[in-house]
C-alpha cells in the first residue's frame, strides 16, 4: 500500500514535469507565426512614414528584407512611439524599430539589436530666430515629441517647466510655426524632412546628442534577436543597408 502511494506521487510527479515540458516548448520564434510583426510610429520620415496609406522608409524597407532572410511576412503597425517599448515587452508586436535610439534605460526594459544607423539630436528654429546656439536654449520654449531621448534631454537640461511634449514630431513642428514654442529638438534626418517640407524653418549648426539607432525585442526572445542580428550583419555586409540608407536621405 505504502509502495502503491509512492508510485503514484511519482507518477504524478513525471506527469507534471511532462506537462510543463511541453508549455515551455510551445513558445514559436514570433507572436504569430510566419509573421514578424514591427511597431513603429510612423511619422518620422526618412525612417517611417506614409506614402498614401503605404508605410515606407529605411526602417521598414531594412525590416522587409531581414523579414525576407528569416522566411517571414512583414506586418508594421503604427502606434504611439510610447508604447512601442511596452507592446514589445507584453509580446503584443515582436520588435520595435523606429529610429529608436539605445539608452541606458531602455536596455533595462527590452533587449537591442546591434546599431543599423547614427541620429544626431538637433535644433529648429524659425529663419528669424534669436536663437543661434545651445546656451540660449535656457528658459525658452522647447517642443519635443513626448518620450522621445529629445524629450528626455531636454527636460533633464532644460527643466521639464520648459518643455511642450507632442504626439509626434509633426505636431511638435506645427506647434513652432504657431509660435506655441521656441523651437523644436528631434533627430536630425527628421529634422531636415520637417524643414524642407515648411518654408521658413532652419536647423542650428549646433547638434545636440549623438545616438545609436536599434531594432528592440522582448527580453525573452533572444531567439529572435539573434536570427535578426545575423540577418542585418548580412544586410549591411552585402550594402543593401547602405543602398536603403542612400536612396532616403540622398533623395531627400
Ligand atoms: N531617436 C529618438 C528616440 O529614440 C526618436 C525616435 C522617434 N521615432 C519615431 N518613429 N517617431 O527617442
């Protein structure tokens, strides 16, 4: 009776181990399968934005072919650049990529490819601006697109008193052509997309940060960040990245 016991509780046991055996390896490579799903904010051109009702730009067409090397369909989904970190870190998209810069405190909330390209923070300014350097920046108005390492430095340099956070960059633009603030700090290539598309804007000779662009993942798919990672080593070693990098910004 007592031996019957045992064997039973260790039956039991092995069931157990069985089963949760075979939860752990239910995990696929992406949220659904045969698709890589990419969060992005698309209003950041020349990385993400709208060509008609198409997402176009040098994040999604480097996502397309590292979709392509991996043997799966690129679907993007355009949402608020803050909640790109938290929908890659409750599995709701596989990665984030969206101009977005590696920081300290982003490492802490989701894992990074290796850097696919450089941003430079930068300033706009009216043409007629009185503002010509970085110091004047002190208690003027600054826009921002909210979250953003922009908006981060800012507030930490300038005081969070002083910063107007937008939804996206072109908001923050249209809020220094309605005088609303003083100027505007983003990533340069936006910058320069923003400025050729409103008459009477410039950017200062002065930039502001330097930063490394990456693709992120949730922290537990070290799968995919891997597969990626070689996937975009190809992609740069063969210039193809460089090929997608050239026809945005020299078009521009
Ligand atoms: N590089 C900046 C950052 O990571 C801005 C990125 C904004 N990207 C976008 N697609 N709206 O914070």
């Amino acid at each position: 009776m007592k031996n019957l016991k045992k064997i039973l509780a260790l039956a039991l046991a092995a069931l157990c181990v069985f089963a949760f055996a075979a939860c752990g390896s239910k995990s696929s490579l992406t949220v659904e399968q045969g698709k890589l799903i990419m969060a992005t904010n698309a209003t950041f051109p020349p990385y993400e934005f709208y060509e008609g009702d198409k997402i176009v730009g040098i994040d999604a067409e480097i996502a397309g072919l590292i979709a392509d090397k991996l043997g799966l369909t690129l679907e993007i989904a355009d949402i608020e650049f803050d909640s790109i970190i938290p929908g890659v870190q409750s599995n709701k998209y596989d990665m984030g990529m969206a101009g977005m810069t590696v920081t300290e405190e982003r490492k802490a909330m989701v894992s990074f490819s290796d850097s696919y390209a450089k941003g430079v923070q930068v300033v706009i300014v009216k043409e007629d601006s009185a503002i010509v350097s970085l110091d004047d920046l002190k208690g003027k108005k600054i826009g921002v697109q909210q979250s953003t390492t922009g908006d981060i430095y800012a507030s930490d340099d300038f005081g969070e008193e002083n910063v107007t956070k937008y939804a996206n960059g072109n908001l923050a633009v249209e809020g220094l052509k309605g005088g609303k603030v003083d100027c505007v700090i983003i990533d340069n290539e936006p910058a320069k997309a923003y400025v050729k598309a409103n008459a009477g804007l410039k950017i200062l000779e002065t930039s502001y940060a330097d930063e490394d662009y990456a693709i992120s993942f949730n922290k537990q798919n070290t799968e995919l960040q891997e597969k990626v990672n070689a996937a975009l080593k190809e992609l740069i070693a063969d210039g193809s990245v460089q090929k997608i990098v050239d026809k945005y910004i020299s078009a521009q």
